[in-house]
C-alpha cells in the first residue's frame, strides 16, 4: 500500500507554517526545532523513499507538539506517560496545563526555567492538593512573577506600628506630618516597623528583610471563607483598593508551598499564606536590597523542618493501619475457626 502523506512548510519572518495532510500547525522561529523542522521539510522534499518520507513526517510532528518540545529543550527533565500528560522526572504529580504554557512561553522567550521548576517543586511540597488550581488562578489572573528560586512576588498592604515611650508611655512618632496640612514629611523606609490593618495572633510586627510566620494548622484552609485566620497577601489592585490611603505596601516573597488558600469572592486578587517574606518598600525608600537569597536559607531550614513533622505524620498513620490490619486478620481467623 503506498502512503500518500504529504508535507507543506512555508517559512515567514516569525514562524515556521507546516501542513501535514491538511492538517495546519505552526512553531515559532524563536524556537530552536524550527530550523530542524526547515531542514526535515527539505530532506522530505529530496527524498522519494516512501518509508523515509512517512519517518520525516513523525519526526516533524514530534517536533510540532508542545509537550515534546518541552521535553527536547529540558534536557529530560520532564517525561510523559505515553499519553498527554507531562511530569517532572522523578515525581507523579501530572504538570498542570497552566505550567505547561509558562514553560513554552519562557523557552520561546529564551528564559531561563530553573525558575518554574523550582516553582513545581514548591508547590508539590505544599500539603494541600487543593491549593494548586487555587494559585494558577490566582497567578495567571494577576500576572505575578517568579524568581529564580520558585517564590513569587505580591504585595501587603501595612500601616506603621505604634511604638510608646517606657517611661511616659506617650507615643513616639515615627513618620512626620505637617502641622498645617497634616500630609506626610517624612517617607517610608526601612528603619520602620509596619503592622497589618487587622488584628489577629501572628504576624503584627512587621519588618523588611524578616521572614513573617504562622503555624499552618492555625491558618483557614477553605477558600470559601473569606476573611479568616492567615497571613494575607495579595496582588497590587488588592492592596490599592484595600481602603487605606495613608499607609505603605510592601513586596513580598511567598513560596508555593506556603500558600494556604485563595479566598474564592475576591476574583483571585487575594490570599492566605503561612509564611512570607517582606524584601522592598513598594512607596517607599530602600536602603537596602534584599534578595530570594536572603530568605533561601530561612526557607531552607523550614523545609527541612516541615518535612520532619509530615514524615512523623504519615508514620502514625501507617502505624495506625497496620493495627487496624492485623485486628481485622485476627477477627477474620478467630471466625473461620469457628
């Protein structure tokens, strides 16, 4: 039987348009496979060997699907299932379509993606299934960075904390106003201490440069709540809106596997988290630069102890099944001897 497949590639300034019977796909030029696909169009073209022609035409549509093209300039560091879905090597976790795009847009921009690898391992560290399409959501809609390291960056919307003389108790003011106007004389910096607008048990003392924690059982898991126990953080139209003029926003760092729950009525402007990360005065000065390096190795040893306490907890609950395995072997002999 002879295979009439047929091979169509036209080449334009930003892309690579191929037609395989009849069937329309295209690769931008940015990406390195589309010079492979140029020279395979052309050896296809050369080339009367029907077998040698239908095995240019695999190769090509290898080339064109995303996925592939992920796993061909990732050195294989991520691998598929014979299917559709993609995982990162070594983990069983599929990669999410909203990750899958990032990684195509990174390459295409010749972005370096050690950043969204980190950013995945992160999130497959955070306990709760539940919390990842909450934070695409929550990303794709605010368009939030990611660093290096796989953190992100939001922003927390503060008001400087009160500080009191010992002595007289009177307050010690911190920021200057104009008698007159009563607007500010003096800007936000980093010497202050800041304070979120509501009250709660963690994270009232607020410092750049200082990691801000809570224990994670005390935070509310259930987006459904809308203000509840948890750090909270959210992008730049959240803090703005927030209904405090006078007060500073800061940028912060958040890792994926600190983030508790995206609060579901605030169109994904807004979260909770456990723990983040204070680096810059957003309307302020910034005597120093703080830097994803500067909260690593606080993150560093919180994974490491995090882990300890998951490990302890999933050992309870095997210990807990293999007792209620070998009661119900018991039970089960006891009646069959019966």
């Amino acid at each position: 039987m002879v295979n009439n497949s047929y091979l169509v590639c036209k080449v334009n300034n930003d892309d690579v348009q191929v037609i395989i019977d009849g069937l329309p796909k295209s690769i931008s030029r940015k990406f390195k496979e589309a010079d492979i696909v140029i020279q395979l169009a052309k050896n296809f073209n050369n080339s009367k060997d029907t077998t040698e022609r239908q095995s240019i035409i695999d190769q090509v549509q290898e080339l064109l699907t995303p996925g592939k093209r992920i796993q061909h300039q990732t050195d294989g560091r991520f691998e598929f299932d014979g299917g559709r879905k993609m995982y990162l090597k070594g983990t069983t976790d599929p990669i999410p379509n909203f990750l899958a795009k990032k990684l195509m847009k990174w390459m295409e921009d010749k972005i370096p993606l050690n950043g969204l690898v980190n950013f995945w391992k992160h999130l497959l560290l955070n306990p709760d299934k539940s919390v990842r399409k909450q934070l695409y959501s929550f990303l794709e809609h605010n368009g939030h960075p990611i660093t290096d390291k796989g953190y992100f960056l939001a922003y927390k919307a503060c008001k400087v904390k009160s500080k009191y003389d010992k002595t007289t108790g009177e307050e010690i003011l911190q920021v200057e106003y104009n008698e007159d106007t009563g607007e500010e004389e003096t800007s936000y910096n980093q010497s202050l201490t800041f304070s979120p607008y509501h009250s709660g048990a963690h994270g009232m003392v607020i410092k750049v440069g200082q990691p801000i924690t809570m224990p994670r059982d005390e935070c509310d898991s259930n987006p459904d709540q809308t203000c509840s126990a948890g750090l909270h953080v959210g992008s730049m139209e959240y803090v703005n809106d927030f209904g405090y003029n006078a007060g500073v926003i800061l940028e912060v760092l958040v890792s994926p596997r600190n983030v508790v729950a995206v609060p579901s009525d605030y169109e994904n402007t807004k979260m909770r988290t456990c723990e983040y990360f204070p680096i810059a005065i957003n309307n302020g000065e910034n005597a120093d630069i703080y830097l994803e390096s500067d909260y690593s190795g606080f993150d560093a040893k919180s994974i490491k102890k995090d882990l300890g306490e998951y490990e302890e907890a999933k050992r309870k609950q095997i210990n807990e099944l293999e007792k209620e395995l070998a009661q119900r072997d018991r039970l089960a002999v006891e009646l069959l001897s019966n």
